[in-house]
C-alpha cells in the first residue's frame, strides 16, 4: 500500500511548470518550431505524469 502524503510547495511548483511548460509548447507548434514543440509537449506530459501519480 502506497503511503500518502500532503502536497507541498514542490507540487505547487510542478503545476506551475506544467503549464507553463504547455503553453510554450502551444506557442512553439504555432510558430513552426515543431522539434522543440515536441521536446516541450515530453516535458509537460513528464510533469502530468508525476501529478496522476501523486494524486493516487
């Protein structure tokens, strides 16, 4: 059984991160950088990962 813990200032912070992370990853595709769009979107999807699994 996964013991559970409290969020803290260091999950505020991923959030903030994961978007912020995702908006330059909008941006990016618009602007036609599609390489550093995907590099942007990994990152992003890397935070929202560990999110999910802290919400368990």
């Amino acid at each position: 059984m996964k013991e559970t813990t409290t969020p803290d200032l260091g999950d505020l912070v991923i959030v903030l991160l994961a978007s912020t992370l995702a908006g330059l990853r909008d941006r990016l595709a618009d602007d036609g950088f599609q390489d550093a769009s995907e590099l942007a979107a990994e990152l992003t999807e890397r935070c929202d990962d560990y999110l999910s699994e802290m919400a368990r």
